[in-house]
C-alpha cells in the first residue's frame, strides 16, 4: 500500500510545518484562526463581518486559499491590513491548504503589525480536516441551505472545531432546518463545541461572534 | 517529486478501470450518469425526483457515495430498483468516488434489470473533478445560495460537465444571485453545457431534466 505510507508521510511533514507557523505567530503575539466550509457557505462574509466590526480594536491580515480564483482575495483587500492568496490549482493537494502553504503566506504578511490572522481554507468540508496549519482556533460554517445533515455525513471537521457557525439563518422561514436536531448532533461529535447562529448578511448575531474573536485574542496575547 | 508520481499512476490506473466500468454498462445497455455538486446543493433529490418521474419509464439504480453516514441511501432505497452504498472514510480517496469504487458497487447491482445507474459522488466541487468512473454522462449542480462565483472558484468540474442545474431556484427572491451572469460564466468554460434551473423542492422546471435524462437512456441504447 505505497499509496497510503505516502499519505502518511505527508501528514507528518505537514504537522511539523504546521507546529513551526504556530511558534511564529506566537512569537508576534498573533491569533491564527482557520475558517473552514463548504462552497458558498459564507467564509468570506464572515471574514468581512470580523473585519467590520473588529477593526478599530484587531489589525486583522487574511489568508484567502482558493482553488482557481482570486475572487475573495478582491473583497477582502481593501479591508484587511494585508491579504495573501493561496491558488491550490496545480499544487499536490488542490482540496485543501497545508501548513506548508501557510508558511510561505506568512513570510509575505507585516507579522509585526497583525494581531489576527483569518485563514479562509478552500471550500471543501473533507480534506481540511486533515490539515492542521498551525493555527489556533478552528471555525467550521455550516449554513441552513446546506440542510441539517451535515454532521452525519462529514462528521470529522466538526470533531475538532472550536465553533460551529450555522450561516444564512435570515433564510430560517424558507427552508426545512431542525436547528434543535442540529445542535444536538455537534455536541454529540464534539461536546466543547461553541455553535452561534448568525447571518453574515443581515449582521444578525455577528456581534456574539465578534465578542468570541476578541476573548480568544486576549487569551492568546495572555499565553493560554 | 514522488507524491506527485503516485498520484499521476493513481490517475492512470482510474483511468483503466473506468474504461472497463463502462464497457460493463455498454454490455447491458445501461446508461451510467455521475451527479456531482457540493454539500447539500441537492443531489439526493436530484435522484429521488428523477426516479418519481421516470419509474414507469427506466429502472433506476443508485450508487450512492458517502464519507460517513447512509443518510442518503436510507432516503434512497425505497423507491429505487437497487441501492449500493459507498463509504470513503477509510479509504485512500475519501474526498471522490473512484472507478475502483464503482468496479465493486456494480458488482452488487442487478444489471440486467436496470436501465440507468445514478451515481451519486462526494459532496466537494474539487476531487472529483479529478476522477472518471466510467459514467457516460455528468452532471453538475449548483444552488442558489452557493453565489453565483462557484464556475470561478471551482472551473474544473464545470469544464466537463454535459449537464449544470441550478438547483433551489424557489429562493431566488431571498437571495442576490445573477443568473445571467452565472449561465455566462458556464458558456465561457464549457459552450456544449445545457444550463437547467429547477427546484427539486417545489418541482418547478424537473420536467426538463427528466426528458434530457430519457433521451440519453434512449440516445445511449441506440449506441451513440
């Protein structure tokens, strides 16, 4: 099973970048949070959204991995204090980003003026679980239109998450969403979990969010 | 650069094994379709109203892939003729469905009893663009609250694509999405595509898609 030992061998190397990217933000006192979902689901809205509303308080830079497009790294830029884009398209691993990608991100970022790094990952709700990159705290965004099922099927990204954001909850009356099941389902993955319901698009409850961002900020500046 | 070598020998070999996939449907004159889109844009109902419309018409069987769960193949098994499920957590691809997954699945399938094999593959708009698995036709469904940007993040999986649908068109008065933008975006990456919008939900525009699917069960009997 050459194939599998390969694997294997890639995830090593890549824990060991991605305990370096942590060394290197810790040593800029910076809060690395990796962003993960499925297509459209609202990574960049959120990103935006933080953004907004932290910017006076939080140097904010972003990582934008995409597959192919630099469409998201166009909403962020004037935003942000710095973007870097990742494109994975003829990379070895196109379905997610690696430490190692970050690691070349963050030699292009002022780490001495951020406080925040948003890593929004590819949209893809199965390699990035694999993937550590060296950062802090894990966001997975599960939105309504998704449907409820979503632990069942791609169970491992939310085993690790720290908060599960269900998105799009402005679209709650069109749709069919037990958010009551949903919520039951991540705390059986995943007991620890913080699961916000917000809408990136009306600002409805953003700011629980935004409070979160900035305790683990402090938290981070403070060592723990 | 040996991780990038086995993935090409993985690629070729897929290949091989497709091609037999497919000569083994040919030999029972079984039209195989590869249904493709990213979590919850809707292919189960894609599959379970093409079967309601259709029953009377082709036997229909399902090959359902999963990472985890059989939440699908549940849904599915009571109105298909035959269901086979596919779990991909523990194998070495569990981001697509592979023509070696196939191989295995129609060896459960009655295949002189079916007409047409709906192959229903990971939820990811990434890896399985990467993976023939001897299906004659492909189709990709994209819905409405993704955004109206997944040709341009995501463009391999549309390059290919004889069929897109423009799923959940029942929440276009909630949503900001350009459908003309969006039909424009997939002519540009694939001039042969035919474009659908439908509700699997309400019903609204199905019919459509069910007469392409009877025409290329009948175009396929013909053998063209």
């Amino acid at each position: 099973m050459k194939k599998i030992e390969v694997i294997q061998n890639v995830l090593e190397a890549n824990e060991a970048i991605a305990r370096r990217n942590r060394e290197l933000l810790e040593k800029h006192g910076i809060l690395g949070i990796n962003v993960m979902s499925g297509p459209g689901a609202g990574k960049t809205s959120l990103i935006l959204q933080t953004i907004a509303g932290l910017r006076d308080r939080l140097n904010v830079a972003v990582i934008e991995g995409d597959v192919a497009s630099t469409v998201d790294a166009e909403k962020v830029q004037d935003e942000a204090r710095a973007v870097v884009q990742i494109n994975t398209r003829n990379m070895p691993e196109s379905c997610s980003l690696t430490a190692a990608m970050i690691e070349s991100a963050l030699k292009e970022l002022p780490l001495d003026e951020v406080d925040l790094v948003l890593i929004e990952n590819i949209g893809n709700l199965i390699c990035p679980s694999e993937f550590a990159l060296g950062e802090h705290r894990r966001v997975v965004i599960s939105s309504l239109p998704e449907g409820d099922d979503k632990t069942a099927k791609y169970p491992l990204i939310f085993v690790d998450a720290d908060v599960v954001i269900v998105n799009k909850i402005d679209l709650l009356p069109y749709l069919d969403f037990d958010l009551a099941a949903f919520r039951e389902a991540v705390r059986g993955l995943n007991s620890e979990a913080l699961v916000l319901q917000l809408s990136c698009k009306t600002g409805q409850g953003v700011e629980e969010w935004r409070s979160w961002v900035l305790e683990q900020a402090s938290l981070n500046r403070s060592g723990r």
